[in-house]
C-alpha cells in the first residue's frame, strides 16, 4: 500500500475516530509509548536514560517510554516541564510511578528522550525548553524524539527558533510533512513510523516509493515490439550546447522509451551525430518543421540547453500543437517568466514542469516564500498551470492539478552534479511515452534518478546516471 503523509490535523482526526469508536485515549497512548520503548531497544545499548516530559500528550507517551525502559532494566529519569496538563498524560505520569524532577540545565549524561511538545506546536519554545532543546541539537546522536522533535511544527518542516535535532523519531500512525521536508527531515534522523491501531485514511499526500506507482509501471511483454513501448523525442540546442539534450535523449531509453529521436537544428547535426548510436537523429530548422517532426509522437523532452530565446518559446508552441505529452525543463520554463499565462494555456494535465527553486520562481513569482511550506507551493502551482510539477530540491515534490502529491524521501546529494536535471527530464518522458500517466511517471522517475545517483556514490557525473537505470529497474522488476 502507498505509505500516506498526514497532516497535524488528519492525524488528530483519526486519534478522535479511533476513540469515537471506543478506543481509549489512553490505551493509544500505551502503544505509541511501546513502539517508542521498542525502537529505543532496537537500537541503544541499556544505558542511563533522561525522559524529558512536556504537559500534554507528547509528554504522557514519555512517561509511557519511562515505565518500559526502566521494566527492562534501563536506568532512567524523567524530567518534567510542567505537570501533566491532560487526563492521559496525568494517567500515563501515575503509572511512570517514579519521581519527575523539574527540567533545568544541565541534562544528565546517556540517552534523552524528546517528549516535552508534538507535532501540533504552534509557537517557539521558551526558558527551560528552549535551553533544553539547544542542547540536544548539539549533541544528536544522544537524542531519540517522540512524533517529531521539539521545536518542530508537524505541517511545515521549518523550525521556529530553539528546535531539538535527534538521532531517532518515532512517529505514530504516518509522517507528517516535517518528517519528510526540509530542514525538518534532516532534525529528524532515522523514522520510524510505529502502527498504534489507527484505521487508514483518505490522504492525498504520500511518500514517493514504489509502492505508489509499481503496479502500474509499464513491463514490456513478450508481445511488445520498439512502437508499442513508446516514440519520445528531445529536442537539442544549438551546436554548442548539445550534451544536455543528448543526455534526456539517452535516459529516455534506458528506461525503456521503445523508440527516441533527438530533434536537432541543422547546425548541431554533426555534433549530435558524433554522439549518438542508438538515438535517431533528424534535423530541423524552423518551429513548422519541428511540429511536423514530432507528428504520432507520444512524449517530447524540451529545455535541456535549449536557450532561453524566441525560438525555444516557439518550439515549445509547436510542441503543444502536436498533443504529445511535454516535459518543459530548464530554459523551456525561464523563457516563459514575463508571461508564465502564457505557457499555461499551452498546457494540459498529462504535461509536466521540471523547476528547481528559481525555476520555480520564475513562473510561480511568490508562490514558495507565501505558501508555509513545499507541498502547498507545489499544489497551488500544478492547479494553477493544469499540468504536474515537479518541484526539484533534495525534498522534491510531485504535484498534479487534481491535488495529488508525493515526496521523494531518497533524495541523494551526489545528484548536486551539472546535467542531472537533464537525466531526471529524460527519464519522465521516456515513461510517458511507455503509457505511464504523467504524475506516475514523474514519481517513479524521481525515485529511480535518485536510486541510481545512491548506487554509484562519490564521484558521480550525469552522464552516469543512464547506465545505472537498468540495475535500479532490474531490482524493480524482481519485486514487482
């Protein structure tokens, strides 16, 4: 099943619902401070541990933690905030039944568990919190959160002031945006995503795995010949600047695109062709010729060193005459910034925009500094385009106009490399013209570009990344 991400008040509401139906506060308190204890067992020696307690509910799963880890053995302490300010957590703190010393610096030596506030923290921490978180972020690899760490709101990934950074977060249920946007995903650590018997829910966010397009992802059969899996074409920039497109080009057919063309202006052909084997070639020199290049095309590939000038703007008006599918990247996206209106009426649902942060800007002027964070960004600008974006970062976020979106959680930093995009641009189309529909496609070949940026490791260059596909699809096809 796709793994959801909630938000503050999704997860709220299936707490309510599961109490609604008759399950007591209280006894999802028990197992969310179980699932904790048994992560903090899994991957801690016995050690002496400090259990830092807040007011409310996040606090009373610390108490829960407490009890579990001194049953085992552990030596522990809880420190606390403030008294329990609920009737769970002032159960969960009688059943602790051990003494709660007030929280003030310095914290003891060993293990600290984060439990002062949630996800649902809505102002900075103050005094004794704050001082207390700053000290856990200086020393991470001591600290374990409960939900997420203190200081961090659940919905937005952005700290507000004094924020604790941990080695372990064990959330409850499903990640919430701060477990999978940065900077938050990075105070997070490692997640763990405990199930305390909630029932699923009807989310339109999820994390970007396999589990949200495999089934669909389109196999060749026995039956299958070069036509039937697909006609993608890329178009190149001059002479000078081919390798970007040539780079798309070869991704498409990695990743299974039956047939690629490189559509190149007269003057690059030579270039093109010193480069190329299994990638077709034909030239053009005005956008008319373009269109008619691409007629029964199924995806096109546009931007990679396309030139930010008059004719790439053509170009792109002829491509969407044709009703191929687009995928705009790079200078297909920029020469559009003093009218981006007009790009959006060229474009349709199955088309898709490949911006990174100033990109992103170019065309959605505002939208990511007004929006709390990037999944809202990245709704509110595929709505407002009528086509799926993709907005690159080492968070990036799929987003289609029917409000759909995923996140990728495998972002490498090795893809931190010239011509990476291109790679990214060409993997989409080459999907897309297999039949995968365009916000899939952009999924799947999100998590596969990084996948294989993962694989290959220090020292990686775009021109890499083609190569490293087959071994990525390879484990694919195995756990289909």
């Amino acid at each position: 099943m796709p793994k959801e991400i909630l938000t503050v008040a999704e997860i709220s509401a299936a707490d309510a619902a599961a109490i609604a139906a008759g399950t007591p506060g209280l006894t999802l308190m028990e197992r969310a401070g179980a699932a904790a204890a048994d992560a903090i067992c899994a991957r801690f020696a016995p050690q002496p541990t400090t259990v830092l307690c807040g007011p409310g509910n996040n606090g009373g799963d610390g108490y829960v933690v407490a009890r579990l880890l001194k049953a085992r053995g552990w030596p522990v302490e809880v420190r606390a905030l403030a008294k329990p300010a609920t009737a769970d957590a002032k159960a969960a703190a009688e059943s602790w039944g051990g003494p709660a010393a007030p929280l003030e610096a310095p914290l003891p030596g060993g293990l600290w568990v984060d439990a002062l506030f949630g996800a649902g923290l809505a102002r900075p921490l103050e005094g004794e919190a704050a001082a207390a978180a700053l000290a856990m972020a200086a020393e991470p690899d001591r600290v374990v959160a409960i939900d997420v760490p203190s200081g961090l709101p659940g919905d937005t990934g952005e700290p507000m002031g004094a924020c604790v950074c941990a080695a372990l977060t064990v959330t409850f249920h499903a990640r919430k945006p701060a477990h999978a946007l940065e900077p938050g995903r990075s105070r997070c650590g490692e997640v763990v995503v405990a199930d305390i018997g909630l029932s699923p829910s009807r989310a339109e966010l999820f994390e970007n795995t396999p589990e949200l397009w495999l089934d669909r992802f389109p196999w060749p059969t026995h039956e299958s010949h070069k036509h039937a899996r697909g006609r993608m074409i890329v178009v190149s920039g001059e002479a000078w600047s081919t390798g970007a497109a040539r780079l798309s080009a070869r991704s498409g057919l990695r990743i299974g695109a039956g047939l690629v063309t490189l559509l190149s202006p007269t003057e690059s052909l030579a270039a093109n062709a010193a480069h190329l084997e299994a990638v077709m070639l034909r030239g053009f020199d005005t956008d008319l010729e373009l269109e008619q290049a691409t007629a029964n095309v199924d995806a096109a590939v546009i931007g990679p060193a396309a030139g930010v000038s008059e004719t790439t703007l053509l170009n792109v008006m002829a491509l969407a005459r044709t009703g191929a599918a687009l995928v705009l990247d790079a200078d297909a996206i920029t020469v559009f910034r003093d009218d981006p209106e007009e790009l959006f009426s060229l474009l349709d649902r199955d088309d898709v925009l490949t911006p990174h942060r100033g990109e992103f800007g170019r065309l959605f002027p505002g939208l990511l500094d007004a929006a709390p964070e990037r999944i809202t960004a990245a709704r509110r600008a595929a709505r407002r385009a009528g086509a799926v974006v993709l907005l690159k970062g080492s968070d990036t976020v799929i987003a289609a106009p029917d409000g759909r979106a995923a996140i990728n959680l495998n972002g490498s930093p090795w893809l931190a490399t010239a011509g990476s995009g291109d790679v990214l641009a060409g993997f989409i189309g080459g999907l897309i013209a297999q039949g995968m529909e365009s916000f899939e496609a952009a999924c799947a070949a999100a998590w596969i570009h990084a996948e294989a940026a993962e694989l290959h490791g220090p020292g990686l260059i775009a021109e890499d990344l083609p190569g490293l596909a087959p071994m990525i699809l390879r484990r694919l096809y195995e756990d289909r």
